[in-house]
C-alpha cells in the first residue's frame, strides 16, 4: 500500500466515525428536546399545585381567625 493509499483509508474511517458520532449526537438532541419538554410542563404543573396549595392555606387561616372571632362575640354576647 502506498503512503495515499493509508491516507485515503484513514481518512475514510474517520469519516465513517463522524458520520456514525453525528448520528447519535442528533438522537441525544432529539431526546433532550422531548425531556426537556416533559420537564417545562412538570414544572408548569408543580407551579400550578403550589399556588392552589397557597389560596388554599390563605382561605383556611381566614376562616380561623373568622371563627376565632365570631366565637369570642357569641361567648362574650351570652356571658
């Protein structure tokens, strides 16, 4: 074998290389995207359950302190 010969053969296999690299690093981005999406939306949805979680804290500590109230006017009334 000549010396262009090696060359050509290398410079083949490393094409091969890179076309197979390529092909697998366009697989990793295809699933990155399709991760990342799912993970916006499970945010989105954590977001979304935290906010109801607060409405939901703030409704119940003013129906406390309502009651507290009015159950110290009723006690106080029938003193």
């Amino acid at each position: 074998m000549t010396t262009d010969e090696i060359q050509n053969n290398l410079l083949a296999r490393l094409d091969e290389r890179q076309k197979a690299m390529d092909g697998k690093i366009d697989a990793i981005l295809v699933q990155t995207t399709k991760t990342n999406g799912r993970l916006s939306k499970a945010e989105d949805d954590i977001h979304s359950l935290n906010l109801w979680k607060a409405k939901l804290k703030g409704s119940y500590t003013a129906i406390v302190i309502i009651g507290g109230i009015l159950g110290a006017i009723i006690g106080w009334l029938f003193k």
